[in-house]
C-alpha cells in the first residue's frame, strides 16, 4: 500500500485527449500500473475482443465475457486482471467531449458512465456488435490520417454513436427497466453534488438545497429510482470513501476520519462499525 491511491492523468504527449490501444500491448508496456489499484482523471470503454477476465472495481469483481463492454466513469478506484486478455480499451477525457452544452447532458445523463445500480457491464448483442466493430475500425482509420481541423469531431461524434448504442444495449437488457426522467435526473444531479461535497457535507437538507427541491422531494426521487433514501446514498459514498482509504493506504484511522470530515477518531470508528458491523480496523485486517 502507498501513502495515496495512485491517479493517473491523460498522457500529454498526444495530439488529443483521445485515444484506442490494444488492452495486450498495455499490460506489455503499464503491467503493474493496470494489476493495482489506481484512478484515473479520465473514462474508459473496456472493450473484451477474445476470452474472458475479470475487472476490480471498488472491491467488487465484475465478470467480463468475450465481446463484453466495460464502461469507467474517471476518478473511480479499480484494477485489472493479472492475467493478461486480448481487447480494446477507448481512453477519452471530458473535455474532449464535451465540447457544446448538448454533449455535457449526454455524458452527465449517460446511463453507461452514470448507471445509478452500479458499473455498466453489457455483453453486446450481434446486431450492436457489428456496428460496435465498425465505429471502433472507423476511429482506428481516422487517427491512423493524423489529426486535422476536422479529426476532432469526426472522433467525438464516433464514440458519441459508440455510447448511445452501448446504452440501447443497457435498456433493452437491464432488468431494472431503467426509465429517463425527473427522478433520476435528480439522482445524477445528486450524485455529482455529492461528490463534490460528501467530505464536508452530510446532512441532506444541504443536498436539497444546492438542487433547489424539498428534500421530501429529492427522498420521492432516490426512492423511487434506487429504493434507497437521500441519507443512505450520503451514507453509503462517505463508506466507499472511508473503505477506499482503508483498503489502498497507509493512512491512520485518524487520519481517514479527519479527511472524511469527522473531528474525533471515535465518530469515524463508531459510524464505520454502524454501517459495516466491523471496525475500521477490523476492515483493514480483512484485506
């Protein structure tokens, strides 16, 4: 374990903030970069071309079979097999993307990068298959013509089709029958003020108020999408957090306490156990 969970930015000696590699020459060229745990500042396509592997993703091991699609939002805390495979890997940042207030919304509300029941894994059906395969040897042809005024967007509207085919794949197969609309709009917009915020803030009336809803509203909303209340998502990030910490430092109890925001060690130590039936200390042992 090091000090810190090691963040990887995007490479800064390519001419975008874009790129396709072949998953077996990086584990030739970033092998013990890949196998540890580590986040990265930007998103990935996981893309299983043969066989099969498995995928870490905050603790929890995500199957992949061959001609799989393994979606990553940036900054979460994941590792890939030991065992190297044989795929592609579509590395993008968000400004690439996001280029007019059109693309934030689709990658803010993307259900691929924003599953709200957790990471999107989809095994593509024949039809989005061979599409899949024609947008990625399409990409592949455009970067190979090096990069001009219009190379930009010709990519950008590329994975654009890539992550809107993806997420009919995601509809048409999730059996949570995922349906667009206020609700879970409110739970993504909830989300990403949760992120910024969880360290510092916990009470849910803060919450309500950034979305500038009742918080009888936003619970209707997180109820209705995840079955879960406003409190037990505040709960449930501040956990992965501490259990991050836990898991991938050095850090003291004490010290994860304080960046988590709670003043004494033993309100950490008391709110970890109510959540988990176990000490942080405990937690740490069991890895």
């Amino acid at each position: 374990m090091s000090n810190d969970i090691i963040t990887y930015k995007f490479r800064n000696n390519l001419p975008l903030e874009f790129e396709i590699v072949d998953v077996a020459q990086l584990y030739q060229q970033k092998y013990n970069m890949l196998v540890n745990p580590h986040r990265t500042g930007f998103f990935h396509i996981l893309w299983i071309t043969k066989g099969q592997t498995t995928h870490t993703v905050d603790f929890n091991t995500v199957t992949l079979n061959e001609n799989s699609l393994l979606f990553l939002n940036k900054d979460i805390v994941h590792s890939y097999s030991s065992v190297p495979f044989e795929g592609k890997s579509i590395l993008f940042t968000e400004d690439f993307f996001c280029r007019t207030l059109s693309d934030i919304q689709l990658l803010k509300n993307s259900l691929v990068f924003n599953n709200t029941y957790g990471v999107s894994s989809i095994e593509l059906g024949s039809e989005n298959r061979s599409a899949f395969k024609n947008l990625t040897a399409l990409i592949e042809q455009e970067i190979k013509k090096g990069k001009d005024d219009f190379t930009p967007e010709i990519l950008k509207n590329h994975l654009h089709s890539i992550i809107l085919i993806a997420e009919r794949e995601l509809t048409n197969k999730n059996a949570h029958k995922i349906i667009k609309g206020p609700d879970s709009d409110y739970v993504i917009l909830l989300r990403d003020l949760l992120e910024d915020n969880f360290k510092l803030q916990k009470q849910v009336k803060f919450y309500a108020s950034g979305l500038s809803v009742t918080e009888k509203r936003l619970n209707a909303a997180t109820s209705k999408v995840l079955g879960k209340t406003v409190k037990q998502i505040i709960d449930d990030r501040i956990m992965l957090e501490a259990k991050r910490l836990l898991g991938h430092t050095n850090d003291s109890i004490k010290t994860i306490g304080y960046i988590l925001g709670f003043d004494e060690p033993t309100n950490f130590i008391k709110y970890f156990k109510k959540h988990h039936n176990a000490t942080p200390v405990e937690f740490r042992e069991s890895l």
